[in-house]
C-alpha cells in the first residue's frame, strides 16, 4: 500500500478542494435560498431574466464562465477593484477566487434543488401558522425552512460535488497554482501532463472517488432522517 | 362580541357582497358550496384582502378600505379551524398545540396546554406526529392549537365536512364542550342543516356571494320562502324543550316545549335540561279534528300560519302551536281536501321514532348564556 501514500503536495491539493468546496457551498446558501424564494414565490419584473442568470453557468462553456469571472471580478475588473480597494478583498490568483469561480459553477444545482422543495410546501401551512400569530419571518423560520429542509440539503450536497469536480472556469479564472489554486482536478490535469505522473493521477483520482461517495452517502442518510420526520400517512 | 361585516370582494366572476352583524353564541354561516362562506371567513381571518368593504370586532375594525386599514393575520387573533386541519407534520402534536400559545404575549395568555387537553380528550397524542393521527383525531388537535393561540374569535371552516358520521359525532360533543366551557365566540362555517341546528344561536344564510337571511336559528329556520335554501329534504322546525320526566316502563322520555308534551325514545338526559328539538317538515301531519285512535304519540294543537304553494305536488305550511313554530310538508292534494286556510285550527301529529338522537342537541348558548347574564345582574 506504500504507493496509496499521498506526498505532501498532493495532501496540499486535497485540503485546497475541501476548503473551496466547502467554502463555496457555505457562501452561496444564503444567497441560494433567498433566490429559490424570490423564483419560486415573487411575481416581479425581471424575474425569468434573473432565473436565465442564475442558470447561464450549467449552459455556458465553463472556459466562458471563468472568462467572464476574470473580466468582472478580476484586480482590474469593475467589481474586483471595487472590493481590492474597499474591503481587501481580491480573488484573481488566490484560492477565494478558485471558491467564487465554484460557487457560481454550482450555483444553479443549489437553487434548482431548494426551488422545487419550496414549490412542493403546502403554502396553506404557512396561512393557519399565520392566523396563530407568526409574522412573516417566523413562517418562514419555523413552517417553510424545516419543511424545505430536504430540499436544502439536497441542493448542498449537489453544490458541494459539484464544487469538487471543478475545472474549467476555476482554471481560467485563478489558473493552476499549487498551494493556492491548484484544486484536485487541476493537480489530476497537471499529473496527466507530466511524465511519469500516472501514479498521483491514480491517486487523487481515488481520493476523487471516496470523497464523492462519502458525500452520496451523507446526503442519503440525511435526507431518510428528514423523511422520516415529515412522515405522511 | 359584534362581528361587523360589510364587504365586496371579486373572485374570477364571482362576486362576493355580504353585509351582515351578529351577536354572542355561535353563529353558523350557512349555504350550499361556493355560496361564498369560506370566503367571508377567510376575509375575516385576513387571508383574503377584501377588494372593498370593512370588518370590525366589538366595533374595533381589523380592514376598512376606505382608510387604507388591514391588519395582518398574525396580529388579529383570531384562530382558525381549517376543514384540513392543517397540522404541521414536521412538529409533534405537543409543539402543534404550543405553536400559537409561544406566539400569545404571556399576559394575554388564558387557556394553558392542560385545559385544552382535559376539553379535547388528546393526551395521549401529544408525542405523536400529525401524519399518524386519524381524521378525527387531527381536527381536536387543530381545535386546540387554535384555541391555546387564546384568540378573541374562533373560525371553524366545516371541521367536520372531512369527517366520517361515526368521526362527526366522536367530534360535536366537544364542539359542544367548547361553546359551553370557553367564552370564545365561534364563528361555524357549515352546508349541513343537522350541524347548524345543532350548534348554533344565528345563522347567516348565503346564496351566491349575498346574504338571504340573517338572524336567531328560529326565524331563519322558520322561513318558507328560504326553503330552497335551507334545503328541501332538510326543511324542519326548531323547537326548544324541556325535560320534564323519564317513562321507564316504556321507556320513553317526555319533554315540554310553550306547544305541548313530546315524548321521544328514552333519553340520557337529566329532568330540567333543555334541548333542542328538530323536527323535520316531512314527519309531521295534520288532522283537522283531535284523532282518538292513532299510534303518534306528539299530537300538539295549533292553527295554520303560512301557507306556500309551488309550481309542483308540494305545500309547505307554517303552524303556531302556542308559540312554537312547527313546519308541516304536505301535497296541494291533502292541502285542499283538509281545506287547510290561514287560521285553520289543526293537530300536528309526529311519531315518537321519528324524533331520533340526531334530531336533538343541546340548545345554544342563547338559552344558557342569557340565563347565566340574569344570575349575574
């Protein structure tokens, strides 16, 4: 099993991926839900260009969408100089940017997911708890979120794997830096590129494959115990 | 308590245009599906925003259009009893009852969970999930929730029209409980004659989105030209009783109402109780002389009150038996062989085993709760 040991380098790419992953999954949740609400719920103008936006990365080429990051959020790009000059917040060549390009690549799985859970709710659950006196965002903290539960873990899950497995626009937009950029996908690409690096392929590639499953597995069990609570007859 | 409505409100191309005020007790609202009274109801508890008009509680008004007024649901307090039930299946039976109790400012707070649970007869669910209850089960636990909310009306939307015979008579006793018990004023959403005449004080009859009728259960009941709407078959009088003393040898018990005795099949009553009798337009007959030899056992005198004649076979006759009204469904042919007129003086004949259970209920509060005002002036 000598060979399964992973080198230092290689440990460095994994934990990159977990953190961005779980980085970006956790970033976009809020954000996920409340436009799932805003979809699903809202009647405003703008709202099928807002829902054309919010999928536009499962459609475009991820070479594109990383473009386009590169182009909005880059050092010299309207929104990254904004947040480089007034929070310090910069995102080309580091591993926040590898995050954000994740998040945005995810994004669409996440809301796709909470969307159908919150237009699955019996909305007549939420009038009776507001005839006992719950205003509006208590409806939804204790009526709408646990019933859409299900549907939230859901799309994390799907967000998180599918931030795992990023490759095109995280590239284009940080590029492929170990210890800062270099994801687990960009280390496999850099392995099949070199001679003799077949082997660490190998490897990451079967780390790949654990952690997916792992996540699988997470996100069955979870959504059988948040089944089991809603119980219909 | 007063509850003032006067509203307008358009659904696709129905109109809803009711205006009507009632007093204490337990008001029905009454009518054939999509007559509009889910609508009134849910007007009141604020799911609907009336497109004009106003609604007001003890003259306090919770929407008036004219000033731009609404209040939200959750801060009228009113609690709502859906046909559904409506539980939350992600919450236990206990924190279903508990929800609208933590939302009630402490001060403000009357009932407390073990009240609710002695009234309804639910203790032994409260660790269970709303998903496992049964139907009748699931609505005394939404009576509770809504009750433990401690609201200042109570709106129940045909709680029962989900319900089986066997579940509706396992749940109106403790509707019953609740009228008697809690002084929360009830507002009974209903498209069954049985269950108005059994609960209520007034009744609001509606038709198409209006109001055809107003008023206490007797005169609205007592209407023959609001047949068609009280229903056909249904037709029957409403006639308050007490009773007087129980026969064992035949076991039969006799009641006594301002028109005469009335002797019905043994009843789990005590002497003095008053009950409220339905008796229904198609079990009674006329004789114009007092019959010696006959089997009906409620033989009361009257005279002729009304008469209304239809397009068909069918007369429908209002008498005054010393007070009482008693309604009488004949065919025109009997009507003109008897000669019956206006002040025609008859005997109105009703069999004993046509005045089952389900023709009684306790009386309304009406009765109670006027007698209880007098003990305390």
């Amino acid at each position: 099993m000598e060979w399964m040991a992973l080198s230092p380098e290689e440990w460095t790419a994994v934990r990159l991926s977990l953190r961005v992953a779980v980085v970006a999954t956790l970033f976009s949740l809020p954000f996920g839900i409340a436009i799932a609400m805003a979809l699903a719920r809202g009647r405003f103008w703008g709202q099928s260009l807002l829902n054309g936006l919010v999928l536009m990365p499962l459609i475009l080429p991820p070479v594109v969408t990383g473009y386009l990051l590169l182009i909005v959020f880059g050092r010299k790009g309207p929104v990254g100089s904004f947040l480089a000059d007034h929070f310090g917040i910069v995102f080309s060549f580091r591993w926040t940017g590898a995050a954000l390009a994740c998040g945005v690549m995810a994004f669409p799985l996440l809301v796709r997911a909470i969307r159908l859970s919150i237009e699955a709710v019996d909305t007549r659950l939420e009038e009776a708890a507001s005839t006992l006196g719950a205003n509006r965002a208590w409806v939804f903290l204790t009526v709408t979120l646990p019933l859409i539960a299900p549907g939230i873990i859901a799309g994390m899950i799907l967000c998180f794997a599918k931030a795992m497995g990023e490759f095109g626009a995280t590239i284009t937009f940080v590029s492929n830096i170990p210890g800062e950029t270099q994801t687990l996908p960009s280390a496999i690409y850099t392995f099949t590129q070199v001679p003799g690096g077949d082997a660490g392929a190998l490897r990451l590639t079967i780390v790949s494959v654990i952690i997916s499953m792992l996540a699988l597995l997470a996100s069955e069990l979870m959504a059988r115990s948040a089944n089991r609570r809603l119980e219909v007859e | 308590m007063t509850l003032a409505i006067d509203i307008r409100h358009r659904l696709g191309s129905f109109l809803l245009d009711a205006r009507f005020e009632t007093g204490s007790g337990l008001v029905a609202l009454f009518g054939r599906s999509g007559s509009g009274k889910s609508s009134i109801v849910n007007v009141i508890a604020g799911l609907i925003r009336p497109d004009e008009g106003s609604v007001a509680i003890n003259g306090v008004p919770l929407v008036d259009t004219a000033r731009g007024l609404f209040v939200p649901p959750h801060r009228r307090r009113i609690g709502y009893v859906f046909q559904e039930g409506r539980l939350f299946p992600h919450l236990t039976v206990r924190q279903n009852l508990l929800y609208g109790h933590w939302f009630t400012p402490p001060a403000q707070r009357r009932d407390g969970l073990e009240r609710a649970l002695d009234l309804l007869g639910i203790e032994a669910l409260l660790e269970r999930r709303p998903g496992r209850l049964s139907g009748g089960e699931k609505q005394r636990v939404a009576i509770g929730r809504a009750l433990l909310a401690n609201p200042r009306l109570l709106l129940m939307d045909e709680p029962l029209a989900a319900l089986d015979e066997a579940r509706k008579a396992e749940i109106l006793p403790y509707i019953e409980r609740l009228q008697e018990e809690s002084r929360v004023p009830i507002v009974y959403v209903s498209h069954s004659m049985a269950e108005v005449v059994r609960l209520a004080a007034n009744v609001v009859l509606l038709s198409d989105g209006k109001v055809a009728a107003a008023g206490p259960i007797g005169e609205v009941m007592h209407r023959l030209d609001l047949f068609a709407l009280t229903g056909q078959g249904e037709a029957a009088a409403v006639v308050e009783a007490v009773v007087e003393r129980h026969d064992e040898r035949f076991g039969l018990t006799e009641l006594r109402s301002l028109g005469g005795v009335w002797r019905l099949p043994r009843l789990n009553a005590d002497v003095g109780a008053r009950l409220r009798l339905r008796v229904r337009a198609r079990d009674v007959m006329l004789a114009k002389s007092a019959p010696a030899d006959v089997s009906a056992l409620n033989v009361l005198p009257g005279m002729v009150a009304e008469i209304r004649t239809g397009d068909g076979p069918i007369v429908d006759i209002r008498l005054d038996c010393n007070g009482d009204a008693l309604l009488a469904r004949l065919t025109r042919y009997s009507v003109e062989r008897l000669s019956l007129a206006l002040g025609t003086p008859v005997h109105a004949l009703v069999k004993s085993v046509a005045l089952d259970r389900r023709s009684l209920s306790r009386p309304a509060q009406n009765a109670t709760g006027a007698d209880a005002e007098a003990d305390e002036a």
